[in-house]
C-alpha cells in the first residue's frame, strides 16, 4: 500500500513540473508574440496614416526592418518594408523610382520565399511593376500594367475576397487608353468590388495582415461618379 501511495505521489509530482514546464514555454512565447504584434501593430497603423509623406515611408521602412531582422521566419514584416519601399518610389524623383522599386522587389521576394503563393504578396509584385512606369511611360506603360494585371488576376486566383487585387486593378485600368479598355467607367465595377470586399474584411480582420487601400478607393469612387 505505501508503494502505491509513494507511487501516485511521483506520478503527480512528476506530471506538475511537466505542466509547469510547458505552461512557462508558452507564457515565454505568449510574450515574445505579443511584443512582435505590439510592434507591428504600431508601425502598420503609422503606414495607413493619411498624413504619410514619401520620406517618412523611408524611416519607416528602416523600422519594419529591424522587426523583419529579429523575425526572419516571418513573412509580413518584409512584405511591410516592400510596401513602404514601393510608396516612397512613387513619390520620389524620377531617377530614384527604379532603385527604390529593386529595393521593394529584394524584399518582396524574401517574403515570398517564407510564404509562397500569397495573394498579398502578388499584389505588392504588382504594384511595383505599375510604380517602374513613371520611368519611362511610352516604353513601360502597357508592358507593365499587362505584368502587372496578370499577378493581379493570380492574385484573385489565390484568394478572391482580396480588396487590394481589386483596387490595384482598378486602377491599371484607370491609367489606360479608353481604347484598350480604360478609362473611368471600365474601371468603376472593379472600385466598387473592392469597396465592397473592404467592408467584409472590416467584419472579420486578420491580425498584422495588410489592410491599405480603401480610403483611395473610396476617394476614386467619389471622383468618378462626381464626373459622371
């Protein structure tokens, strides 16, 4: 009978420092988590600010980095520094928009290699793509929005509910000759399509994942029926 007793007591003792040791590996990682997503968190909403200017993008970009650094098997922090790269390329000089786009590509492909077939990720493939034609818009300008429209439309292949895909192309065709198929009143049905996909990832936000686009497509959408 003590042996028995004896016997239970080691099994309980022995099953609480396991518990102890796995509950104290998860609280480690609980706070190792939320220090990532706090950080991120922060610095996505100061992307989203409508008040960023094209230099800010670049010190902001220096931040998703040092996130991107310490996270390397993660894909979003080098995702984020792509974007801000590819938005500070928009609004630079006309020399610097190449070298800027190279940096947002290098970073978009190391996001890419984390996590492939990505919806989110075509779209920043994409937008580069359509930032490059500012270079030189007679040589880029329909070699480029084609480019860019077929990662687009892989894109919604991936996933359909994705309101970027559907703003970036809005806008590819807003940038095109009506005769190509351009123009406001052919790009209208894909704006409203994003706004509307917007609404439904209001309803059911995914933590850290990109959000950026809709107040432009709204402001687009306005314009539009404002010129009707």
């Amino acid at each position: 009978m003590k042996v028995l007793i004896f016997t239970f007591f080691v099994i309980v003792l022995s099953n609480k420092a396991i518990y102890s040791s796995k509950n104290q590996k998860a609280i480690d990682n609980k706070v190792q988590e939320t220090s990532y997503v706090v950080t991120m968190k922060k610095l996505i909403l100061q992307s989203n600010n409508p008040k960023i200017k094209g230099k800010e993008y670049e010190q902001l970009e220096k931040e998703f980095e040092k996130i991107a650094i310490a996270n390397s098997n993660q894909w979003l922090p080098y995702y984020y520094c792509a974007f801000c790269w590819a938005n500070f390329a928009a609004a630079s000089e006309v020399s610097n928009i190449d070298k800027y786009c190279d940096k947002a590509n290098g970073f978009i492909t190391k996001a890419e290699r984390l996590s492939k077939k990505n919806s989110e990720i075509l779209c920043i493939k994409a937008l580069i793509l359509s930032v490059r034609i500012k270079v030189n818009v007679m040589e880029r300008g329909l070699k480029n929005l084609a480019g860019s429209d077929d990662l687009l439309n892989q894109a919604l292949k991936i996933d359909n509910q994705n309101p970027r895909a559907y703003y970036l192309l809005g806008c590819n065709i807003l940038n095109k000759p009506e005769f190509v198929g351009g123009g406001e009143e052919n790009a209208k049905k894909y704006f409203e399509t994003a706004a509307e996909k917007y609404r439904r990832q209001k309803a059911n936000p995914k933590p850290l994942y990109p959000d950026w686009g809709e107040r432009e497509t709204l402001k687009i959408l306005m314009k539009i029926n404002k010129n009707k």
